[in-house]
C-alpha cells in the first residue's frame, strides 16, 4: 500500500475532503496492521466517498478486496485504478498476481513486461537513509511468477517467485539504499540506471527461467564496464544443470552422475523416456526445467515410470540425471550445504533424511528427533574440512575459479571412499534463518554468511 499520500493524487480537494480522506486512509492501515481487511475495505470505501480520485485509497481497497477473497472485486478496482494511473506499480503488481492465481499466465507475464520494460528501476525505501550508497538488485520477470500474500502491517504482500536469489538476509538493509532493476529487453539501455548506483547484485540465477534477462542486462553491461557486479550475468549460463555435471565430473575429488537435457517437442512420453534410456540409463532422476525446490522432481527406475512421469509434463524439455543410490548402512540420506562467497567457503547445513530427495520440509519431524544428525551438523558448521578431509575439501575449495561467480551453492554428499557426491551447484539457492529458529546452533554461521556477502558488497562497491 506504498505510495504517494493521498494528498497528492489528482486535484486537490476542499480541506475537509482532504482530511477525510487521510484519515480512512490512516484508518485503513490501522485495520491492516491488525489483520482486519473487512475493516480496512470499509475504511477505503468511506475515503473514496470523499475523494473518489484517490489512488491510495483504491490501491488499498483492492488490497483489502483480495485479502478478503474478492477477487473478481480486486480485479475491477485494480484495472480503473490502472486506465487512470498506469504507471502505479502496486496496482500492475497486485493485477498480475491476481492474473497469475487465476491461470491466466500469459496475460499477466505480457501487463509485467510491458510495465518493466518502459519503467525498469523501483526507487529505493524512502525510509532508507538517503546518505547511504546505492545498491542496484538486477531481477528478471521472464519466468518468475508473482502470487498474492499474507496481511502485512502495511498492506497485501506480494510474493515474486522464481530463478532468482534473493537479498533479504545477506545484506545489512540499514547500510543501503537498494534499487530494483527488472532487466527486459532493451529496458536498461532506453531508460539506464540513475547516476549514484556504486554496485549491482545480479540476483538472476537460473539460466532454464531467465536467458533473455541475462542476455539484455549483458548486453547492458557491456555500455557499463566501470559498474561494479556482483555475480555477471554471462557466467549463470555455466550454471546450467547438465554443464555444472560435465565442470565437476571432470575433477579430482568428485563423483558427479551424467545429467542431459533431454527434449520433449514433437516426442511422446514413451519417446523421451527412451531418450532418457539411451543418453543416462535408469533409475533417473527427472526434473522440470527451473525447479529448485524438488517439488517437480521424479526418481524413474526404468522407461515405464520415466513415461508416466514425463505423460504430464508440459516444459519444453527435462534434465535427466542417473541416480546413484546414497543412503548409508542405516538408511539415511545425507545433502550437505557449502556456499561460496567472494571464493570462501561457508558450510549452511547437513540435512539427514529417511527419503532419497532430501530437502529442507522434514528437519522439524525428523531431524529434531534425532539429536546424533543435530551433532553431525554441528560438526560440519564447525569445521568443514575436518568432517570432509582435507582432500576433499581441496576439492570443494577449487570450484569458485572453476565457475567463476561471486556467489553460489553446492549442494552434495561424501561416498564411503572420500569422494563427493555432485547434486547440484548454482546460485538459486536460498539464505534465510528459517531453520536456524527451530535449530539455534545455526545462528551464528548463518551470521557469518550474512556479514560474509554484506563485505564482499563494500568491498566491491569500493567502500572498504
């Protein structure tokens, strides 16, 4: 619900209609803030009856409209407000997520490219400390997906999802004014970034879901060579799933399965799985172009499961990875964690799991009930390279020059010989504290990766 105060919209009213309207304006926040949408629609509605042009209060109206599950009722205050003011974002933001909940893809990815590409930077917070230096975020929208939230204290949040890494955790926000630049087409050459930004964080990190954005701000970059960069957009295409396989398979140290894009255009399902058959052989792991979170991902023990699996797959093409089974004496799964930043390791976590695709979701249930794998973490916080061995840590130590990023993650295991099991390396990982509040021993390591990437900002942005 950010935005100009109501004030400031259109012509300006009699007094009394002004402060009317800033008080349901004001009103309406409150009922936000206490996670009352009813309220907070109620109070709109009595502002817009005395000032109907406001676009702070229609905004915050569609808000409450959605929140309460009106969505139809969202829709029709949201495109007014926008043949009125198309340039306001929270309106094209809320539209297209609304656009994007209700299937309708296509619409919605057209009204955010058009918006981005003619207006391509968000100004920073104006609670940001106007002295601090300028951090410019680069972020694309080719395949990312925007969804409708949870009540904030301010508002309906908007969730911006997919193919990139995100900020909120690994800087100190209070040190910077943080700009976002959406990178479309030849946006960023049209329109260039104000004068003052000292650095751009390319939070773009998947190569499958973004290649255009890459291309554009790549193409940008090269007008820019005096902007410092974090993570360049030319080297995420090395991050690719089946080119981080052939990087890491050919190195000591490593056991890293064959992965292959595998195409589905004009194939049938029994076709592909043939493919998979012949270029990686079974069991495979099969996964959808863009995923990250293993929610899309499929073990195929032969030809027949890897049919039925790719029968409902709609994406242009799979990864195929062989699987090599993993788990030990017990029957546990093991994923460790190490991210790499400015070349420095850092380890994240040690999942343990009963099931082969370890994630994250089952450390409440299975990990807090088994006080050995919280040690076994522990262990590996503390020191990496004594729970890895000094070989294999070598190993681990040199992929930053290999890949040639900034920033990024590895995820993997060790085989019972030493060697380590490559799952997957990229960027498109997450930093948050979400598992540390339920594990505190993670607190501090996750506070040193925090500090580690907020220096490696100031330290390129040239501010010591």
């Amino acid at each position: 619900m950010a935005g100009p105060a109501a004030a400031d919209d259109g012509p300006r009213p009699d007094r009394a209609a002004l402060a009317a309207a800033n008080r349901a304006l004001g009103e309406a926040r409150a009922a936000f803030a206490e996670g009352d949408p009813v309220a907070a629609a109620e109070a709109c509605r009595a502002g817009l009856a005395h000032r109907p042009q406001s676009i702070d209060l229609a905004v915050a109206l569609a808000e409450a409209q959605a929140a309460r599950g009106e969505r139809a009722a969202a829709r029709r205050t949201l495109e007014d407000l926008l043949e009125r003011a198309p340039n306001r974002y929270e309106g094209v933001r809320l539209l297209a997520a609304l656009e994007f909940d209700a299937g309708e893809e296509q619409a919605a990815r057209r009204r955010v490219r058009a918006f981005f590409r003619a207006r391509p930077f968000r100004p920073p917070s104006p609670d940001a400390d106007p002295r601090a230096p300028i951090l410019l975020r680069a972020r694309g929208v080719e395949a990312a997906r925007l969804s409708v939230g949870r009540m904030r204290g301010d508002g309906l949040g908007v969730r911006f999802r997919g193919g990139h890494f995100s900020l909120s955790h690994l800087i100190r926000w209070e040190r910077w004014r943080v700009m976002t630049g959406v990178s479309v087409g030849d946006g960023w050459r049209k329109t260039p970034p104000p004068a003052g930004v000292r650095l751009l964080v390319n939070t773009i990190a998947d190569a499958d879901r973004e290649p255009e954005a890459l291309e554009a701000l790549t193409d940008f970059l090269a007008t820019r060579p005096d902007l410092p960069v974090i993570n360049r957009p030319e080297r995420i295409a090395a991050t690719r799933r089946d080119a981080t396989a052939a990087l890491v398979g050919g190195l000591d140290g490593f056991l890293a399965p064959k992965a292959a894009r595998i195409a589905l255009a004009g194939r049938s399902a029994a076709d592909a799985a043939a493919a998979v058959g012949a270029e990686i052989g079974f069991p495979a792991i099969l996964r959808q172009p863009g995923a990250q979170s293993g929610r899309t991902v499929a073990l195929a023990q032969d030809a027949a499961e890897a049919e039925g699996y790719l029968a409902g797959v709609s994406s242009a093409f799979v990864y195929a990875t062989r699987f090599v089974e993993n788990a030990d004496a017990d029957g546990w799964y093991t994923k460790r964690r190490l991210f790499f930043i400015d070349g420095a390791p850092y380890p994240v976590v040690t999942h343990t799991d009963g099931v082969w695709n370890v994630h994250g979701g089952n450390r409440r249930t299975v990990m807090a009930s088994h006080p050995w794998m919280q040690e076994r973490e522990q262990a590996f916080l503390a020191d990496p390279k004594a729970v890895l061995g000094a070989d294999a840590f070598a190993a681990l130590e040199g992929l930053p020059a290999k890949l040639g990023l900034d920033f990024f993650g590895i995820d993997f295991t060790q085989t019972p010989d030493g060697r380590l099991l490559f799952f997957e390396m990229n960027a498109a990982m997450r930093h948050s504290f979400d598992h540390a509040n339920n594990f505190p021993y993670m607190i501090p390591y996750m506070r040193r990766i925090s500090a580690a990437f907020d220096a490696l900002c100031r330290r390129r942005a040239g501010l010591g």
